[in-house]
C-alpha cells in the first residue's frame, strides 16, 4: 500500500501547510475543512505517522490474495 506522507511531512518539516488547504480532500460544498495542527504536536504526528507506515507495509489486499498472486 502506498501512503502520500507529503503533508505530514511538511508539517514535521516545520513548513507551512496551508498551501495544502485547497486540495480537493479538504473541500467540503462551499467550504473548507482544512484545519492546521498546532505546532506542538510534532511529536505524536511523528509516532502517528510511523505507527501507520508499520502496519501497512506488509498490507496485501484480499482480492490479490484470491487471485494467486501477491504484489
């Protein structure tokens, strides 16, 4: 499984995320959902981040399973 981390990593990178407030994934209707975390949340942003990439990196979705073959 494959995980976009740009964001997050922009945000343990100490850059300004808000370029990203206008992605389609925050847009909700007329308005926006985007909201920044605060700047001292590094550190569990961190762990939630690693703890995440761990548990999918061995991920293999069932119909591949099913097919015969593992990618």
């Amino acid at each position: 499984m494959i995980i976009n981390t740009e964001i997050v990593d922009a945000y343990l990178n100490g850059e300004d995320i808000s370029k990203y407030s206008s992605l389609f994934i925050y847009r909700q209707v007329d308005r926006s959902i985007f909201q920044e975390p605060e700047k001292d949340k590094v550190e569990v942003v961190s762990k939630i981040k690693d703890e995440i990439l761990h548990h999918v990196n061995d991920f293999v979705p069932c119909n591949k399973k099913k097919l015969g073959y593992v990618v």
